[in-house]
C-alpha cells in the first residue's frame, strides 16, 4: 500500500510536469522520447543485472500487443485532450479501473469481486466525480469527442493491465515486460508525432529538461518497473483502486506547484477515494457478485 501511494503520488506529479515540459516539446513528441529514453535506461539495467533480453519464452507476441495496447492509450490521451479539457479528461481516463475489474472478472482465474469491493469501486469513482464536477456542465460536440477518445484510452489502459496479468508476460521479469511497451510506444508514439504534424522541441529552458528527465528517469523507468513487479504478485483489481488517488495528487501538486486552486470538493473527494480504497481492500467475507447471479 505504501509503494502504491508513493507510485500514484509520483504519477500525480507527473502531470504538472507534463504541463511544464509542454511549454517547449509538443505533447505526443513529448511522450515518445520519454518511451525512448526509458527504453536505453531499461536495457542497460537488464544488461548490467544479467537479465535476458531476447530469451526463447514465447513472450514475444504477447509484449508486441501489450506495447500497442500502451501507445494507443497515450496516443488517444494526448489526441483527446486537443478536444477536452484536461479536468474531464481525468473522469473519463479513469474509467480505468472498472475496466481492470471486468477484465479479471472474465480472464483471470481466482480474481472474482464481492459486492463491497464493487461499493469501494463506486465511491472511489464519485470522489474522483465530486473533485472535478464542475467540468461536466454544457460539454461542446468537440468536448463530447474529447471525452469518447478519453474514454476508450481507458478500455486500453485497463486492457494492457488485465493482458500482462492473465498471460506469459506475468510469469516473466517485469523488466522485460516494460521493456516491451516502452519499446513499442516509443516507435508509435514518434511516429504519430510525425502523422499529428507536431513541432517537436521548440525551445529548452533547464525546467523543461528537468520535468522531461523526472519523466523519463523517475516515471517511465523507475515506477513503472515498481508498477509491473506489483502486477505479478497482487490482485489487479485491488491494485488499479488506489489509482483514483492520481488525478488528486495531480490537482494537489498543481496548487503547490503552479498555484492552480484546491477547492473543499478535493478534500471531500480524498475522503471517498480513501473510503473506497479502504472497501475494495477490506477482507471481510462477502458473497461473490457470481455467486450472487
């Protein structure tokens, strides 16, 4: 739980770095050269630990899928943010975790939710919904398409997760599994900078450096490594819960950070999330949701 929350701190960070980095190295060109540079960092520390990189464990079609599972979902987060606003786009990405929770539910074996860790999903969700509300009013056709590509970027998330814990990939180093999806994503990702007509780095100041090294160093190699060795020896469902803790992270570093506002809804909305987490991790005994039907 602790590497969880520092995991989801760190990626809450990561978003007002996002925004820092943005102001000189468009944002799809951006998150390819992060997938790049993480890459190099990911193989040279294979390289030095003696893992194997090309080893016969017939995880080669799997990791392929599970890279363009992960470059389509920032591909799509990135695309749908020129048409939504980034307080919208965070309800809809993270629809996440219902995803995650289905997918166990059908391909998974042992992964079966109880009614009350179905309630903690729920409540989790509305604090996620309470601390950005106001950005659901009068949404434009624009916003709408914004939202549905959001949306399906979350079908994608959930999926890589639910793809690395049900096949080979989970029974491998989580090294090489992130290996494969920074590889992948960063050919992807590139390239759809190059197709979206992206300017690239237009100007470099030592904070933009600075948030793009925090990225690549610290998220992409670093937490993610964390992330995919949680993935192999925890229940997916339980882990994806304390995800919601990200976007509240991110609004709470925004108003240290960028003195962005932090409103009395983000500490009601910390008290349903926590709420929530707190049911999808209780272990009291519940009937099985399949039981149930």
């Amino acid at each position: 739980m602790a590497i969880l929350v520092a995991l989801c701190a760190s990626w809450g960070l990561q978003q007002v770095a996002i925004k820092i980095t943005s102001q000189g190295i468009s944002p799809i060109f951006q998150s390819g050269i992060r997938s790049a540079g993480a890459a190099v960092l990911v193989a040279i520390w294979m390289i030095f630990s003696r893992r194997p990189i090309f080893g016969r464990d017939r995880t080669f079609w799997w990791g392929l899928g599970a890279g363009l599972l992960f470059a389509w979902e920032f591909l799509l987060i990135y695309i749908g943010l020129e048409y939504t606003n980034a307080s919208r786009a965070v309800i809809f990405l993270y629809l996440s975790p219902f995803v995650v929770a289905l997918g166990a539910q059908m391909f998974i074996p042992g992964e079966n939710l109880k009614l009350v860790q179905v309630m903690g999903m729920i409540c989790a969700f509305a604090g996620l919904v309470t601390a950005f509300s106001e950005s659901l009013r009068l949404p434009t056709y624009h916003m709408l398409l914004g939202d549905g590509l959001l949306a399906l970027a979350a079908v994608f998330w959930g999926a890589t997760t639910v793809l690395i814990k049900a096949g080979p990939l989970a029974s491998i180093s989580p090294a090489k599994t992130l290996l494969y999806q920074l590889a992948v994503s960063a050919v992807v990702l590139l390239l759809g900078a190059i197709a979206w007509n992206e300017q690239g780095i237009t100007r470099m100041t030592p904070m933009i450096a600075l948030s793009l090294f925090y990225q690549t160093v610290w998220i992409a190699t670093i937490t993610y490594l964390a992330w995919f060795w949680l993935i192999t020896r925890y229940q997916v469902y339980k882990l994806a819960s304390f995800t919601f803790l990200t976007p509240l992270f991110g609004v709470i570093f925004g108003g240290i950070i960028l003195d962005e506002p932090i409103t009395l809804s983000l500490l009601v909305a910390l008290a349903l999330v926590g709420l929530g987490i707190a049911l999808v991790n209780r272990k009291a005994a519940a009937t099985s949701i399949n039981n149930q039907a």
